[in-house]
C-alpha cells in the first residue's frame, strides 16, 4: 500500500517548482492589475448622479410645458431636453432626454400623463 502511495505521490524536481511559483506569480499580477483598474476607473459618477436628479425634476414640472413644444436645459455637466406631444384625446406623451457631455452618455425617459397634470 506504501509503495502504491509512493508511486502516486512523485516528488516535483526544484525547476518545477519554481516554473510553478513564476507562473503563479504572473497570474496573481495579472489580476492585481485588472482590480486595481477596475477601481479606479476614470469615470465620474458624480455627473452621471446630478443627471439623475435633474431628470426627477423635470419630470415632476413637464406638466408645464405647452404641446408640441422642446425645451432644452444647460447644466454644467450636460443638457436636458424636454419634448412633450400628444399621443391620444386628453393624454400626452412626455420625452426626457439628459446628455451627459463627460463620458457620452444618456439616460432618457418616455411616459405618458393626462394633460396639465403632475407626473411625479
């Protein structure tokens, strides 16, 4: 049973086992590599957050705005646009668009509401 053991269980030679460690080595810096740019990843979220909370509050005054009718916001991070059409008798079809200039990205909402009325 020992020599059955023995057999199964072969000793690795010396550059085996630092062939082994290297390549050990260069995984874990690899990944080190990989995580530490995955932390510190050069978008801003602060910009994608204030678009975020614009948006909320356009949304709660596009009732405001008259038929047919786009309106476009400047702010520091980028621009809102509003578009507000009607879609069927005493129901309109309101569009929110925010660009966000920093990065190129968008966040857009479609929604229907009655006419004049809040849609919070």
């Amino acid at each position: 049973m020992a020599l059955l053991i023995k057999k199964m269980l072969a000793a690795s030679t010396l550059p085996e086992a630092v062939v082994a460690s290297v390549i050990w080595l260069l995984f874990f810096l690899l990944t080190l590599g990989v995580l530490v740019d995955m932390g510190t990843s050069s978008t801003d979220n602060s910009d994608l957050l204030a678009a975020e909370m614009e948006l909320r509050a356009c949304r709660a005054e596009a009732h405001r705005i008259s038929g047919n009718e786009t309106v476009v916001q400047n702010y520091e991070w980028g621009e809102i646009e509003i578009r507000k059409e009607p879609y069927t008798e005493g129901v309109v079809r309101i569009w929110l668009k925010a660009t966000i200039e920093r990065g190129g990205k968008e966040i857009r909402y479609t929604c229907l509401a009655r006419e004049n009325s809040n849609i919070e």
